[in-house]
C-alpha cells in the first residue's frame, strides 16, 4: 500500500471593459491548472501536484473557449506503466483543465443595426501545457528518455454570434479553428486507443482492425 498525496490547484482570472459609445466589450482571460507525472508510476508514499477537476466546467466566463469547453481536442496526458519492465503505454484523453494554462483576448460588439439583438463575439486563446513531457518518438514507438516536446499547445479562434429571427426566436452560431503549436508536433504518432476509437474499430464498416493504428496529429481542427 502506498498514498499520493494531492496538492493540485488552479485559478482563473478574467475581466472586461465596456465602451457605451461604441457598443463595444473588450475582455482579457489567464487560467493555470497544475500537472503532474501520472501519481501510480511509482508506488511509493508522495505528494502529486496535478490539479483533479471537480466541477471544472468553469474555466472562465469572458473569454470562452469552444475547444476548451467542448472538449474537442485529444492530448497524450497519462503514461501508464506494465509489467516489471516499466513499458510506456501512451494514453490519450480530452483536453481538460489540468496541467494547462491558458491567456485569452477577445471583443463583444452590439451593433445597432436592422438585425435585433445582433451580437459578435470573436476571440483568441493560446493554450500551454503546465509541466513539460518528453517528446514522442514515432520512429521508436515511445516516448524519448531525453529530449523534451514544446510546451506550446496552440491557439484557437472562436466567433461566437447571436441574432433575434423573429420575436420569442433567437439564432446562434459558434465556430472555431484550433492551430496547432510545437507541442502537437512533438507528440505526433501518440496512439489513440481510447472508447471512441474502439467504437470506430467495432464497426463492421470499417476496415482497420487495431484502434492503436489511429494517431495523434497536429493538423488544424475546425468547429462548427
């Protein structure tokens, strides 16, 4: 028996100005959520620093992030050990609120025009990883033992935009463009064995036989 003490944090910081003239609202945004190597590596009493979501849905309320929110993009955050050997089985799971920090920009016009209730809220959001991994060796099939990957994750940018059609009906549309950073392209060939993928292989529709053969990429995402 072992225990992992947990001492992970995060905070969130935003704010806004308003312009009345213009109907403009500008807003800035940081978050920090602690990481931390995976806490079972080793069984051995210790103190694991990662930040564990309770109710980490609030990331902020003035800068949103679609991709963030959604969580749309995948990143290799576990690395699970087997057997006595120590193998490094990657795993890859959603981007969420932990070992991630974040800064953000973005505007809320209200213009007066013949459409009611018009609304454009643009904004962009670069994202970095909190404690740094090695790097992906797709050549070897694991993870380097000595070189590190970039902490940069990418940016998005997001349109979030509502109108009223007719009265008691209100129109919405959100899109966005994940752009990936070094981080992505460090970690490119992380297997993606996880449920959805499994559920991908299960179909008879589809010819690939082994949920290990779908690979992490560090294409853009889009979002509609």
């Amino acid at each position: 028996a072992y225990k992992n003490t947990f001492d992970g944090w995060m905070t969130v910081v935003d704010g806004a100005y308003t312009f009345k003239d213009w109907n403009l609202k500008l807003a800035v945004a940081y978050g920090y959520a602690s990481g931390a190597n995976e806490p079972h590596k080793v069984e051995v009493n210790k103190t694991y620093h990662g930040f564990i979501g309770l109710h980490e849905l609030y990331i902020g309320k003035r800068v949103p992030s679609i991709m963030l929110d959604e969580r749309l993009l995948k990143r290799p955050i576990v690395t699970k050990y087997s057997g006595d050997n120590g193998q490094a089985l990657e795993v890859a799971g959603e981007l969420s609120f932990t070992d991630l920090q974040h800064v953000g920009i973005g505007a809320t016009w209200t213009p007066k025009t013949f459409i009611k209730d018009l609304m454009l809220n643009p904004n962009i959001i670069g994202f970095w990883k909190a404690k740094q991994m090695n790097k992906y060796d797709v050549t070897a099939g694991a993870f380097s033992p000595t070189e590190k990957a970039s902490n940069f994750m990418g940016t998005e940018i997001n349109l979030l935009s509502s109108c009223t059609v007719v009265k008691d009906l209100t129109l919405f549309a959100n899109i966005a463009a994940f752009f990936p950073g070094g981080f992505f392209t460090d970690m490119t060939g992380v297997p993606l064995d996880d449920a959805v993928f499994q559920a991908i292989v299960q179909d008879d529709r589809n010819p690939i036989e082994d949920a290990s053969q779908f690979r992490l990429h560090d294409d853009v995402a889009y979002y509609i």
